[in-house]
C-alpha cells in the first residue's frame, strides 16, 4: 500500500499526465503510419511530434505540394487539435 501511494504522489509531483503522453504516442504513431502509406509524402524526411494533441511536423519536402499533403494528412488524424507545420522545402 505504501508503494501505491508513494507511486501516485510521485506522479502528482511532477506534473506529469500519463494519458496524455499515451495518447500523444499513439498519435504520433497513427500519423507516422498514415504519411508512410501515402506515396506523395516522403515520411522517412519528415518528423512528427506531439504534445496534447498539436503536433509538429518538421524536417524536409521535396515540393510545396509534399509539404501540404503532410499537413492534411496530419490534420485528417483523429485527435489531432493543431497542427504546426515546421517543413522546410529542400
């Protein structure tokens, strides 16, 4: 019982929310696999974070065209609330 509860202060201490980096997770996930099926998006240039929900796309595209194929893409990802578009053209 003494564990449990030091366990749980521990994590009321620091703030942290374990929900919301397992769905952060799952969501960078989904978004990785969903830009890696697409053929127009190169997915092994462009990196993917996320923090509660909005996401930042960074890293290269080939095409402006690329660029925003990412973004819908990334957009169209249930629970996704924002999308930050750090993509730069090569």
């Amino acid at each position: 019982m003494l564990a449990t509860l030091m366990v749980s202060c521990a994590n009321t201490d620091t703030g942290e929310n374990t929900p919301v980096y397992a769905s952060d997770a799952t969501l960078i996930a989904k978004i990785k696999t969903r830009l890696s099926e697409d053929k127009s998006v190169s997915r092994l240039a462009i990196n993917v974070e996320a923090n509660q929900g909005i996401v930042r796309l960074s890293g290269f595209a080939k095409t402006a065209a690329e660029r925003q194929r990412a973004v819908n893409l990334t957009r169209s990802i249930k629970g996704v609330v924002a999308v930050k578009n750090d993509i730069q053209l090569q």
